[in-house]
C-alpha cells in the first residue's frame, strides 16, 4: 500500500477512526503519533524478508515518546496462507517476550486473515476495549 486510508468506525457508540499508514511510509510515521491514542501494527510473516524489518519498524513505533502509554495490538496477518511460519517460530523471530516484558505500553498480539476474516472479532473486540477507556 502507498499513502493513508482514514477509515471510521462506530464501537459501542464511540467514533473511533482508523489511519493506515503502509510500510513504506515509515519515515512520516511520527508526524501523525500525537493525535494517536492506540496502535495497529501488522505483520506480514508470509514475507520472510520483511519480517526482520518490521521487527525494527515495531521498536521505532514502541520507543516513541507520543506513544509511549498507547495501547498497541500487533496483528499477525495472512495465517490462513501455508507460507507463512508457525505464531511460535514468528513469536521467536520477533523476541516479542522482550518486546512485551520491556515495552511501556500494552502490548497485545494476534492473529488474522484479512481474507478470510479469521480473527477479526477478536480485533474488533480489542478496538471496542480501548475505544470505551
């Protein structure tokens, strides 16, 4: 994806609206951490190589100091595809039990198919959580 998508969502009666910035807008993601109150960080595993790069584009985001109390769900997307590595290998690759043991934010991860909407309720729910804080 190139450029950023606004996306409103209604939970629990709350206006809640998503940005999504793609990868290769790294470089301008801080100029949009002030007005955020959560985070949405999704993982490819199905391409290995970029894998190692979103490990470092997570600790940017994580060590920023506008996000530094803001909720972050890490999404594991395109399970559903027979490439991908198992949420252990991936779990193992990324150190997410330092990233979460060591991070000042909360740190929530799961899994999903953006194509098959396997998982999707549990985003939803984890929006509608932080949406009524």
């Amino acid at each position: 994806m190139v450029g950023t998508n606004l996306t409103d969502l209604t939970l629990k009666k709350k206006k809640v609206t998503l940005r999504e910035l793609g990868g290769c807008m790294g470089p301008i993601w801080p100029c949009y951490y002030k007005d955020c109150s959560s985070v949405i960080f999704m993982v490819d595993p199905s391409n290995i190589a970029q894998v190692s790069s979103s490990c470092i584009q997570l600790l940017s985001v994580l060590s920023a100091e506008p996000l530094c109390r803001a909720p972050v769900l890490i999404l594991f997307n395109k399970r559903d595809m027979p490439c991908t590595m198992s949420l252990t290998e991936l779990k193992s690759l990324l150190r997410m039990d330092d990233i979460i043991a060591f991070a000042s934010q909360p740190i929530t991860s799961l899994e999903l198919s953006a194509r098959t909407g396997q998982g999707l309720q549990e985003v939803l729910t984890w929006l509608e959580n932080i949406a009524v804080k």
